[in-house]
C-alpha cells in the first residue's frame, strides 16, 4: 500500500470512526435565502439593492443566496422558487422580504406564492418584514447625521405607504422611535395609498413651527422613484435612503436581514415533520 493510498485509507476509517466511536453525521447545508426586494425601474436603485444581496451572501458563507422580487423587475417569486427546486443541491427555502414594513406585499403576494410553493411539495418558509427594529432606526439617525440634522429641526418620515393597516402601523411605530431617539417628534407622512402625503405633512410642520427647518428622513429601502418624490415634497433638506447608490449596505441592515433568515429557519426547523 503506498503512503498516499494508506493516507487516503486512514482518513477514510476516521470519517467513519474515532476511537471507535461512530462518526459525526456530517450537518445538512444551510437553507437558501431568497431575498425578494419590490423592484424598480431605477438602474441606482437595483444596484444599491444588489450591494445589500451581496453583503448578505458575504455573512452566509456555504448557503445559496438569490434575488428575486416581488413587483417592476424579473425574476418574480415563483420564477425563482422554480429555479432553487431545478438546482441539483435543492434544500429549503426561506424566503426574506426586503420590505421595511408588513403590508399587502408580506401577507397576501409572498403569502400567496409560498404556500402554493408549499403545496407543490417544496420546502419553503416566509421570514419576517424588516422592520420595525431599532436598527433601522439606526440607520435613518445615521443618515439624519449625514445630512446635517440640527437641534431645532423639525422631522418628517417618509414611508412608502400601503394600503394595509398593519403596514401603516409598523411605519407608526418606527416614527416614534426615531423620535424617541432624537428627542422630537416625528410624523409620517406617505408617497402613495395612505394619508397624509408627505407634502402635506411638510406644510403642517412648517405652518406649526415658522422659521424652522423640515428635514425629510426618507424611510425608503433604496434610490427610486419613490426617493425621487419624496425629495421633492417641499422639505428645505431630504436625506438619503437607507442604501446609496455606490455606498457598501449599512452593517445593520444586513444585520437586520440575517436576523430574519435565522429566525425562519429555526422556526421551519423546530415545525413537526410530515408523517408518511
């Protein structure tokens, strides 16, 4: 036997044995993350949500991470849960909303899509929304900071908007922490499919404290149409959205992502298995 055959042959035993003792099942690969952002028309836009994809598939080192999304752009949902089920190394899915808040997008389209996913016999779990959570509080002080943010300004939050309840609410809750953290209040104001408007809440705060400034805090994923609008609502300085354009993704936002993958997939884990 050559040296390099026994070699072979020795580590071949001790995967099997240790001392006789029966070896340790080699663990089953993490599940695939599919992160499912809305969509946009904007070139920036896509490109600043590609970077967070990235650095997220950066922390996850061994699992498959993919991009879909769930409105404007391909692949949609289905067409991606379709591709992981063709790849030779299938496994289960959990399915991460690159959404800020839990409206029509989290509980009826992706809803939708993974429990007829589920049906067809894949192994699939939807994750939470991203927020509401401090850290997406962080992010929108950071880039208050960044946009010269003073003592007597007053803040407006620019949601996206939804036309469900609890998506409005989550958007609530973060406006009270943001102002919680900065020692002011902080109204929101919607671009679309909820009121008030973003420009009117702007001419209320300017109507409630003359003299002052309106920051607008953009409470939006990445660079749009919606970033677009909400800069042009009338506040006297907009800041940026939470990715920018050519900028590495917050460390907290990818935080905030990984949180939600773990967490569905120590919940699909701990689910009672189908019996035979």
């Amino acid at each position: 036997m050559t040296g390099v055959h026994a070699a072979a042959t020795a580590a071949h035993d001790g995967a099997r044995s240790v001392a006789g003792m029966p070896a340790t099942p080699t663990p089953p690969p993490p599940p695939a993350l599919l992160a499912i952002s809305h969509g946009t028309a904007s070139a920036t836009g896509s490109g600043a949500v590609a970077t967070l994809v990235e650095a997220v598939a950066a922390r996850l080192p061994g699992a498959t991470v993919h991009a879909g999304f769930v409105d404007v752009q391909q692949p949609d949902v289905p067409t991606c849960l379709a591709g992981l089920r063709d790849t030779p190394a299938a496994r289960p899915t959990v399915v991460v909303p690159l959404l800020l808040s839990a409206g029509y997008h989290v509980h009826v389209d992706l809803r939708e899509d993974v429990d007829a996913a589920v049906a067809g016999g894949d192994d699939v779990t939807l994750g939470g929304a991203l927020g509401p959570d401090d850290r997406l509080v962080d992010v929108l002080e950071q880039r208050l900071a960044e946009a010269g943010l003073r003592e007597d300004d007053t803040v407006v939050l620019a949601a996206a908007g939804s036309s469900d309840a609890r998506a409005v609410a989550d958007c609530e809750t973060t406006a009270a922490r943001l102002g919680e953290r900065l020692g002011r209040r902080v109204i929101v104001g919607y671009i679309a499919n909820a009121t008030p408007r973003v420009a009117e809440v702007v001419t209320a705060a300017r109507a409630d404290q003359p003299g002052r400034r309106v920051v607008v805090a953009s409470y939006l994923l990445a660079p749009g149409f919606f970033a677009d609008l909400a800069a042009r609502a009338g506040g006297d300085v907009t800041t940026a959205p939470l990715l920018v354009a050519h900028e590495d993704a917050p460390a907290a936002l990818v935080d905030v992502v990984l949180d939600r993958y773990r967490a569905a997939a120590l919940t699909a884990a701990a689910a009672p298995q189908p019996t035979a």
